[in-house]
C-alpha cells in the first residue's frame, strides 16, 4: 500500500504524470524521497491540495523554485471534472462528474443541520445486479483511481468555496455507498479512506468514514487488518434464499458467512463500543412483512448492530414498489420491540434522482448488462401500452 502507483502507458504526456491528489501520506513521503528530497515535502504538498484546495504547483509556494519546476514535468494535481451539478429543495446537491475514459459518475451531499454526509462513488458503474438498485443496471466500466475517489470530496467542498481558512466545514461525513462495491477496488479505496482520515488531508474521525459493502467476505476481512473505518452492510433479506435474490452476490458468500466476517471485522477494532449499521431496503411485497422482521431480529441476535430501513426508491427499470408508511412502521416495531436501535432513512433529494438507490451515470458497460435491462424495459412498456 505504501508503493506509488505505476504511471499509465500513453502517448498523453498529461496522463503519464503522478497524480499527487491520489496519494497517501506514506505513498507521498515515499515519492519525495525517491525525488532526493525529504519527507516532509510530503506535508507541505497534503497541506496544499486537500487543505487550500490549490492544484496548481506553482502556487505552492513554501516548496522551493528548483522543485516547483521539477514537479510540474512529473506530477500534477488533477481532480475529476464537474459536468452538472443539481439542487434539491430539501438542499442535496448532486454532481455528475467526469473522470477518465469518459465515464461519469455520481456524488451526493446530504446537509442535516450543522452536519453534511458526502456519498462518493467508487467504481464506474458496478459489478453487482442487486435487483433494487439502479446503478447495477448499468453494467460495470472499470475502478476510480484513489484520486478519483478522494477528488469527490475535494470537488464538494470546492464547490461551496469552503477551503477558505475561515469557512465551515462542508462535508463532516463520507459514506462510500455511491455508485459501485467499494470492496471491489480495493487498494483505491483504501487509499482515499486513509486520506479523508489523514490530518493533514480531511481529519475526520474513523466514526465518520464508513465503507458500505453487499458482502465481499474475503476483501472485508482483509479490510479489517488496515482500517477501522465504520461498517455498513447492505444485508435487505432475512434468509438466504430472499437474498439470493436481491443481492446476487450472497449465493457466493452466503449469510453466516458474511454475519461471521462483520463480527470479526467489530472484535478487531480497537473501540469496542462500536457496532455495525445493518442496512435493509423495504420493498412492498417482497420483504417488508413483520414475519421478514421476526426472522430479521433473530438473524441480528448475536451481532452487535443498529438497522437502517430504507423505503425502496423507485427507478425506471424496476417493478419494485415504496411500501406504505404503515407496512415500514410494523416493520420498525417488531425490530424495536426486540430490542435493536432502527432507525428509518428519511428520503432525500428524490426529486433530483439523488435518493438511495437512484444514482446514475455514463457507463461504457463491459458486463453488456445495460442492454438487457434496457430491452426487458422496452418490452414490458410495450405490453402496457
């Protein structure tokens, strides 16, 4: 992990520099190092980038002049590209943003308050199908770099001017649930994970970072020997068989396992106080019945947890329904009165597209997914009509 990146092959001399935006702390020590130069510079150049937003080298004014002009023919600073941006009435913002290959992705910043959660995407598209998401139905591209990943916080706050030493904080929480596994691109997100966690970069706290997975086991419990982020599981079913369904990837690594993983991944913490957000997309009809819940709370039992309900957010190219109020507050009840800590995610930013489940992109589709999706939906418009 501490290794710089190899330099892409291109005849683009711009795409062949290092990236200064997408490296660690150690990975940037490393660099200045093999440069002649001391660690420090390390410090310095973190500083720059992530505290005063600045991308041009020649800015970075306590590096000497000799360096200066040294780093502009290897290194750059470069962050994906804003394409659109979208306001919510209830404030979320979204941007679309482009990042190399010509793909784009989505990002998501939901303000509550005198707090504001970032929802930063970690692959172009995503390799998954789970049935209630619209990203999955896109098919797969290929994994954002560390600097594209980490470039979606440094876009946000740039985007409300907050590198100011005098402004507020802008995002004070990163929840990588955006489009794609993020236990999928691995080293990448791990790299950006220590970034937003890095003083010298982001600083915010390990309780405020959190890596939602659908139940890669082996990646999460590699995860859990380099990082004590927190952890979101997208769980959505009681029983294998249910979730076999919803989440394909639990035919692979069924429920114990993935439950055994998330225990582990908690005992290896050094807070013990800590526990696992169960997160659980209620779908009308599907599994929103208090039996699901029953069935729910006895799976949860020995697993230390709160659960996130997620009223299922309609999209396009799914028949799935939002259940009604009363099916999420028999479904809240039965888990309550078991004794878990439920909480019910409150839609956000549906009117641009930007709730759980509906983020979007431009996806060069490897899987060739997309196209069977988009045709099953012409099809079943047809025969409404």
């Amino acid at each position: 992990m501490d290794t710089l990146p190899a330099r892409l092959d291109s005849s683009d001399e711009r795409r062949s520099k290092v990236n200064l935006m997408g490296l660690s702390r150690q990975q940037m020590e490393v660099f200045f190092i093999e440069l002649g130069e001391k660690k420090f510079r390390a410090q310095q150049v973190l500083r720059w980038i992530h505290h005063a937003g600045v991308t041009r080298i020649d800015e970075m004014t306590n590096l000497g002049k000799s360096l200066r002009e040294q780093l502009q023919v290897i290194a750059e600073v470069r962050p994906p590209e804003i394409v659109s941006q979208q306001d919510s009435s209830d404030g979320t913002r979204k941007w679309a943003i482009r990042v190399d290959g010509g793909g784009l992705v989505e990002t998501v910043l939901i303000p509550a308050g005198r707090r504001a959660t970032l929802c930063v995407s970690s692959q172009v598209g995503c390799s998954l199908d789970c049935t209630f998401c619209s990203t999955g139905k896109q098919g797969f591209q290929r994994d954002l770099s560390a600097a594209e990943i980490i470039g979606q916080v440094w876009l946000a706050i740039k985007s409300y001017d907050a590198f100011r030493p005098d402004s507020d904080r802008v995002v004070t929480n990163v929840v990588m649930m955006g489009m794609g596994e993020p236990l999928l691109n691995f080293d990448n997100v791990v790299i950006a994970m220590d970034l937003m966690l890095e003083d010298l970069a982001y600083g915010l706290s390990k309780r405020r970072v959190t890596l939602s997975t659908s139940g890669v086991v082996p990646a999460l419990d590699r995860l859990a020997e380099v990082s004590e982020v927190s952890l979101a599981v997208s769980l959505h079913a009681p029983n294998d068989a249910l979730r076999d369904r919803l989440v394909p990837i639990n035919r692979k690594y069924p429920i114990a396992s993935l439950l055994q993983s998330c225990r582990n991944y908690m005992a290896a913490q050094s807070d013990k106080n800590r526990v696992v957000t169960i997160e659980y997309t209620l779908i009308a009809g599907v599994n929103d019945t208090p039996d699901h819940a029953v069935e729910l709370a006895e799976l949860l039992r020995e697993l230390p947890c709160k659960v996130n309900l997620i009223p299922f957010n309609p999209f396009s190219q799914s028949d799935y329904q939002r259940p009604s109020g009363s099916a999420v507050s028999r479904f809240w009840q039965v888990l309550v009165d078991a004794g878990y800590i439920v909480t019910v995610r409150t839609t956000r930013g549906d009117d641009i597209d930007a709730a759980c489940g509906q983020l979007v992109g431009q996806v060069v589709d490897r899987t060739r997914r997309s196209g069977r999706y988009r045709a099953n939906t012409e099809k079943r418009v047809i025969a409404a009509g």
